[in-house]
C-alpha cells in the first residue's frame, strides 16, 4: 500500500520553507551590488517592475504546479507529457550540481565563525614574518583580510592547473556543513518544518542588531546617501534592465525544483497564489533592508579608509617638511599642498609617488560582491568595530542561517523526485536516500577545498545553473499555458483556490514572462558568443 503524502505542520511551515529557500546570501551580498552599480536608489525602479511582470507570476506558477500535482518536478512535468520528464530530470541535475559547491560557502562560514571567538580577530592584523622582523611580505603588500582569506582560508594556488593538497581544516568544516543538512533533512518535512522556523527567523533578528548598530558607526550616513542618491541616468542603460530581471529570477530560486518540491507537500486547498505575493514581496524587501545594514557599514569602511590615508599623508608631510604639530589638518590639507608645491616643488616632486590620492568617493565607488563583500568586505569592517568578536560571531551565524536555508530547499529538489520513485522508496528508507546524496555531494565537494579548489568554485558558480535554468523556467511557462493548456490550469486553480486566476496572470504566464525569459536567454547567449565568458550577472543567485 503507498503510503500517503507528508504535509507541512501547518501552512506557516510552508511560507517559512520558502522564505528560507528564496532570501539567501544573493539578498545580502548581490542585491547591493547592483544598486551600487546601477544607478542607486533609482535601480529599484526596473527591480518592481521586473517583480511584477517576472518574479510573482512565476513563482505563483511553480507553487500551484506543485501543490496540485503532489510530486516532485520529475514527477510534475512527466505528468503534464512524458517527453517533458526531461525538464524535471534537468532541474535535479542543475539543484545537484549547485549543491556540490554550495555548501562550500556554509564551511567557510563555520571557519570564520570558529576563528571569531578569538582576541584580537586573526584577520585584525598581518603576521609577523619568519624572522620577527616585521609583517609577512606578502600580507603587507595587501591586507590584513585579504590575506586571511586567500592565504589562510583558501590556502590557495597561483592557477587552477596547480592543484595542490586538500586544505584538512576546510574539509573537516565541509563535513560538518553537510553533517547539518544531513540532521535537517533527516525526517523530512517533519524536522525541515521545525528548522525553517530559526533558518528563516533569524537572520532578520541579526540584520536589525546590525541595522542599529550600523546606524551609530561613523561614516554611516555617506553609505545611505550614496545608495539611496539616485542616478536615473542608468535607467537608459539596458544591462540596469537586464540585472533587474535576473536579480528577481534567481533570488526566488526559480527552476531548481525547490519551489515546486515544497509546495507539494501543501494541502490541495492552500492559497498558493496569496503566498506567491507574500514570498514575494518579503524576499524584495530584504533585498531593501540588507542594502540598507551593508551601505551603512560600507560607508563606516569607506569613511575609515579615507580618515585612514587622509592621516598618513599628514603624517608623511608634516615630518618631511618638518610643520609645526596640528598645522596640517584634514579641511586644509588641499591649500597646505598648494602652498608646498609652490614653496618646495623639487621636494615635493620627489615626494609625490609616496603621496596618496585620498577620495571619499572612490572608496564608495568600489563595487564588491559575492564571497569578496562577505568575507572581505565585511571582515575588514567588523574587525574595526567595538566589541568585535561579538559583531563577528553574529555576522557569521547569519551567514549561516542563510546558507542553510538555502541548501534545506537545495537538496528538498533533489529528495523529492527520488523518494517519489516507486522503485527508490520501496528499497531504501528515506534516511539511507538522504545520506547517500549529502555523502555523495561532500566527496565531490572536497575538490573545493583544495588549494586549487576556488578556481572550481568560479567555475561552478558561473556555469553549473546559468543558462540552463532560463531555458527550463522557459519551457515549464510553455508547457503549462501551451501543452497542458491555460484553459485546464485555471480549472485546476478554480478547484484548489475556489477562483480562477485574473487575467494579469494569465496575460503574465501565457506572453510576458516567456518573452522576457526569452530576452533574456538571448542576450546571454549572444553576449557569451561574442566574449567567449558568462556575464557575471548570473552569479551568487541564492
């Protein structure tokens, strides 16, 4: 006898599932980067637009998909036609090969966050060289961080044909990342539900600690002004369009099967289309709210850099043209330099190449995203703050709380399809099935952690789900609106929801979003024709 269904505990479970899958690290370390890039506050103009005619129509369709259906994406798709399976298969494909570098990030994190209970921060200062004599050459020519991360974290090498020896201590963290998941997938729906709660919960509880925290640091203010300043300019610019849309796509996660994996645990009655909206609306305003916590500590950075060289330069002028103490101060600095040129330009001249252009501006300017905002960027901010550790150990759970999030609903696409096979479930417990997956995807993963292991990482987050998922969201509209018919869907919905779908949804599923996916799909594909590499846009979607 088959057995029946698991459901989510109640419906919060399942818009907390979602929550947790859909804002991932994309909402904190992508999203201000493309407000940086594309025109500031005015970048949001194109992100709404986008989310209405792309993002809700979509994700309403997935969630109903697999809400009536009561399958996985293997399962759904073969349903509709038996020639379609191929597009499940593909998103289990993709959903397996994110995984395998995915949780990657979740081990860094745990290496991170072991490291931030130190006093100082290890990435606070250079090591001293083998001598004692002074910094480590190679740090001094860089940074503190930087040094942390690429030398420490990744150990790693100068070109990917180097491949080098596994890093143990990542690997030891990557087991134990995947030994997490293993814990929360474990009972499926019935330990997922349960852990969704804090996964989803809590990074919002340390984004507004941070929130106000980031408020009262210095410099603060020129971080929102910059962000929130608006360039419309941009708007004329077609990639500010393009971003929009692609931001929206891959923040909700479309096309992994997650979505659709999810919602097939729903009761057949439960209004999908309302918690489309919902999902929506909460996943684009934390994409708001991250923004806001990251420019106000990005402007603390960019002003404590600037204060920082500003300092050096008076430094290096006062003791070479020996000044009186405090003569030379940051408001007069411009007009003291004019007077020195004038009064001294031999020694001046020889002086310059020392003297750094210190810019406010710049400092803004620099665009930073993925592991470079969060590890870097971030780590250089925390370890400048009072009570640092604090702020460190907070900032690294969250990006915990995320990662986890994001791979629960990961490995939920893979796990469902196989557990709705007959064949799988009748041989094999649902534990053993989930096992061999997360120990299958941890092997794999240790390619990641040798030295070489970033250059993979790149690869991976650049071409394992790019182009492949705009063509299968592309084919799941069509083969809902075009092969099993708009007309049967909207009964299906009229069943479910007790009403049929407005006519902007179906204006949305049956034209407007397969002509942006298209669009899209295009411009990718020309632009990768032409430079012979993915835009990057595709990058860092979760």
């Amino acid at each position: 006898m088959e057995k029946p269904r698991p459901l989510w505990g109640n419906p919060l479970q399942f818009v907390f599932a979602c929550i947790s899958y859909a804002v991932g690290l994309g909402n904190v370390w992508r999203f201000p980067y493309l407000c940086q890039m594309y025109g500031g506050g005015g970048f949001l103009i194109p992100y709404f637009i986008m989310l209405i005619i792309e993002g809700m129509p979509l994700l309403y369709l997935e969630l109903a998909v697999g809400q009536h259906m009561r399958q996985g994406s293997i399962g759904v798709w073969k349903t509709i036609s038996p020639y379609l399976s191929g597009v499940g298969i593909a998103s289990v494909v993709v959903s397996f090969f994110l995984s395998m570098y995915y949780n990657v990030i979740n081990a860094w994190s745990f290496w991170y966050l072991f490291h931030s209970f130190q006093d100082p921060l290890p990435w606070a200062n250079c090591p001293l060289n083998s001598n004692h004599t002074g910094y480590d050459e190679e740090c001094a020519k860089t940074s503190s961080t930087q040094y942390f991360w690429y030398r420490k974290t990744l150990n790693i090498s100068s070109s990917i044909e180097e491949y080098g020896s596994i890093h143990w201590e990542q690997a030891v963290c990557l087991i134990l990342a995947w030994l997490v998941v293993y814990l929360c997938i474990l009972r499926g729906t019935e330990s997922t539900g349960k852990v969704v709660y804090v996964t989803a919960s809590l990074p919002y509880l340390v984004l507004f600690i941070y929130l106000i925290r980031g408020l009262t640091l210095h410099g603060a203010v020129n971080g929102l002004i910059y962000m929130f300043t608006p360039k419309l300019e941009q708007l004329a610019n077609p990639k500010t369009w393009i971003n929009a849309a692609t931001q929206i796509f891959f923040s909700l996660g479309l096309g992994f099967g997650s979505l659709i994996a999810f919602a097939s645990y729903n009761e057949p009655n439960n209004n999908c289309e309302r918690y489309a909206i919902i999902i929506s609306l909460i996943n684009s305003s934390t994409s708001i709210f991250a923004s806001i916590v990251t420019f106000s500590i990005y402007g603390f950075k960019a002003t404590f850099n600037y204060e920082n060289c500003l300092s050096k330069v008076i430094l290096l002028l006062t003791n070479v043209f020996d000044l009186e103490e405090g003569a030379l101060t940051a408001d007069n600095l411009d007009s003291m330099k004019d007077y020195l040129i004038s009064t001294y330009p031999n020694q001046y001249a020889e002086l310059l190449p020392q003297i750094k252009n210190c810019s406010l501006e710049a400092e803004l300017d620099t665009a930073v995203q993925g592991t470079g905002l969060a590890f870097i960027v971030y780590s250089e901010a925390i370890k400048n703050m009072e009570v640092s550790q604090l702020y460190s150990v907070l900032y690294f759970i969250m990006l915990l709380m995320l990662g986890i999030g994001s791979m629960l609903g990961n490995t939920a696409a893979i796990l469902t399809p196989l557990t709705d096979s007959k064949f799988l479930s009748t041989h094999l417990p649902k534990e053993v099935i989930s096992g061999i997956v997360c120990f299958i995807n941890c092997i794999v993963g240790l390619v990641f952690t040798m030295e070489a292991g970033n250059y993979w990482f790149d690869i991976f987050n650049d071409y394992a789900a790019t182009l492949s998922l705009l063509l299968i969201v592309l084919v799941e509209t069509i083969a809902v609106c075009y092969i099993y018919g708009l007309r049967k869907f909207e009964k299906d919905l009229l069943l479910m929801l007790g009403h049929k779908p407005n006519w902007y949804w179906k204006i949305m599923w049956a034209f407007a979003s397969p002509v942006l996916i298209i669009s899209l799909f295009i411009f990718y594909l020309t632009d990768y024709i032409r430079t012979g590499t993915l835009d990057t846009t595709l990058r860092d979607q979760l």
